[in-house]
C-alpha cells in the first residue's frame, strides 16, 4: 500500500550524514551549562543539509498519513480511561516499524546511544543507559495552526525512566512571529525563550525543567531524543538544581525533584491553567478534562495547610513564567 511505501529519497539538497563529527560538536562547556542552569541550545550540530532531509522526511511520513495526533490517556476513577488529543500536533515514536520507511530518520535512531555515551563521558553524573535502541526518539509536526503544549514535566515521576531531554529543531527560515519556541524553565528560576531555528539542539533535564511550546502560527518539524537512566526519579542523583537563598534545609528539600514536580502545579496554578486552556483551544471536552485533573493535583497540595503554605511563600519568590 501507498502507506507501506519507503522514502523515495528526493531530497532538497546533497547532504552529509556525519554522526562523529555531530557529537564532537558537543563540547564539556555545553554539558557545564547543562549543569549549571539545567538547560542549553546549541547550535550546527547536525549540518543544515542534513536536518533539512530529516525535515523532508519528516513531513513525507506526514502527508502519508503516517504521523499521528498527539494523545493523552487518563485512568479514570470509576474504571476505565479516557483520551485527549492535543489540536494540530502529529507525530510518532521511532520504536514502530514506520520507522523503517524514513532510512535517515531511522539511521539517527539507531545512532541515539552514541549521543549518550558522549554526554556520560562529559558529564558521567547523567549514568545515561548505552544500549543501541533503548532510547525513545519521537518525530513531531505541527501544521501551525496554533499547535502548543502546556506546561509539564518530560519525566512526571516513576516508573518512567528518563534523564535527558533533546530536541533537534528543523525549522528552516523560522522568523519571529512564526511560534513554536520552547520555554524551560528550573523550578523557582527565571524562564528562557529558544527560538526552534534549523540544526538547533535544545538539551535540558527530564526530570525537573519545566517547559511549554508556545502556539506555532507557521508549520513547526522537530524531533526529541528522550535518554533514560537507571539514575532517574533518585532524589539522591538528583541534577544540579540552581536554587534560592532559603536556608539548608529548605533548599536540601526543594532540589529534590520529587518535591518540585509534586509542588510545581500549586506554585504555578495560574500559569498551567492558561496553557491547557491555550493549548486545547476549540476542544472544550478536552480542556475541561485536562483542567480537572490540574485542580485535584492543586486541592491535594492545598489541603496539607503546611504545604500550602510553602506554596503561597514560593509563589512569592518565584520568577514569573507569564
């Protein structure tokens, strides 16, 4: 079937697959950022013409039918589960045998345990697992319709595994007005805005850079890279977190990232709630469902009146995400 049928490799321009070279492009002063802020963009580590063959297969897979809507499930209470679709959001996991029908998508699929050996040799703290296809690469289109995501968490808590988040970007002449930044933020820290340019690599921690997308006015191609760890949801191996002056023992509690990702929905109330509103803009089932599940996470928070107060003292003290 039409389905079934591999890349036809008409691509835009030659290109270069060079994964060496790519991972030396990495350096030990990316990884010091890292952990420094918890987050870092950095850019030509692909190749421009590279990125663009993975931009074109990209939206090959997408106009073949063969992206998906981004969903999200929730077990219900009472038995059962339901399912969100985020609007005008298409993807797919690199785990299925699609993948075999995008040969350089595939092939940095199968190179994604290089990328984690080199960041464990430059920061060996991230102990980040090296078996070739046991990480999750996800290829993504927004057709730019106002496509976003709220804010979340890429690791929300165990069993899930990973450590390291990367993006690639492959946004060629991406202009302001366009949409689709990422906004991370550490907990309690001050945001960043990264524009998604062509062959931008944004890499930040799992477990405790919060993050958005904001809405995307023009069509939005990026992959991500999800490196797991048997370290992960260890508040003993937690990352570096840059922290307040709050005193030992207050921050000893907060760098853990059980405790931030556990507090992070009352501390930022107002802003989760204009994300997903943003976000599920025309689905109003949809909204409805994912804004009920954010205000139980806060009444759990809220009805501990110790934690509740921490809570009204960090909102105090935070840096604004709006």
């Amino acid at each position: 079937t039409m389905a079934d049928t591999a890349f036809d490799g008409q691509y835009p321009e030659p290109f270069m697959r060079d994964i060496p070279a790519a991972l030396t492009r990495i350096t030990s002063a990316h990884l010091e950022q890292l952990q420094a802020v918890g987050h870092v963009a950095i850019d030509g580590v692909f190749g421009a013409g590279w990125c663009r063959a993975l931009q074109t297969e990209i939206a090959w897979l997408y106009t073949r039918g063969l992206l998906l809507p981004n969903q999200i499930k929730f077990l219900q209470k009472e038995g059962g589960e339901y399912t969100v679709t985020k609007p005008h959001i298409f993807e797919l996991d690199l785990h299925h045998e699609r993948r075999d029908l995008a040969p350089e998508l595939s092939a940095l699929f199968w190179a994604s345990h290089q990328f984690a050996a080199r960041f464990n040799a430059l920061c060996p703290d991230l102990a980040l697992r090296t078996t070739p296809g046991c990480h999750t690469l996800k290829v993504q289109y927004n057709d730019g319709h106002g496509g976003c995501f709220p804010w979340h968490f890429d690791n929300p808590a165990a069993p899930d595994r990973r450590r390291l988040s990367m993006l690639l970007y492959l946004n060629a002449g991406w202009v302001d007005g366009d949409g689709g930044e990422i906004v991370v933020a550490p907990f309690l820290r001050a945001k960043t805005v990264v524009p998604p340019l062509l062959d931008r690599v944004v890499l930040f921690y799992s477990e405790t850079i919060l993050h958005r997308v904001l809405p995307a006015t023009k069509p939005r191609h990026c992959l991500t890279v999800w490196f797991d760890s048997d370290a992960a949801n260890n508040d003993a191996a937690a990352p570096p977190w840059p922290g307040l002056d709050m005193g030992d023992a207050v921050m000893r509690s907060l760098a853990r990232p059980s405790v931030q990702r556990r507090l992070s929905r009352a501390v930022y109330d107002a802003e989760y709630t204009a994300s997903i509103a943003e976000c599920m803009h025309g689905d109003d089932e949809g909204c409805e469902r994912l804004l009920t599940s954010h205000r139980q996470h806060v009444a759990a928070i809220r009805a501990n009146s110790g934690l509740s107060g921490l809570v009204d003292t960090l909102q105090i003290l935070r840096s604004p995400l709006a």
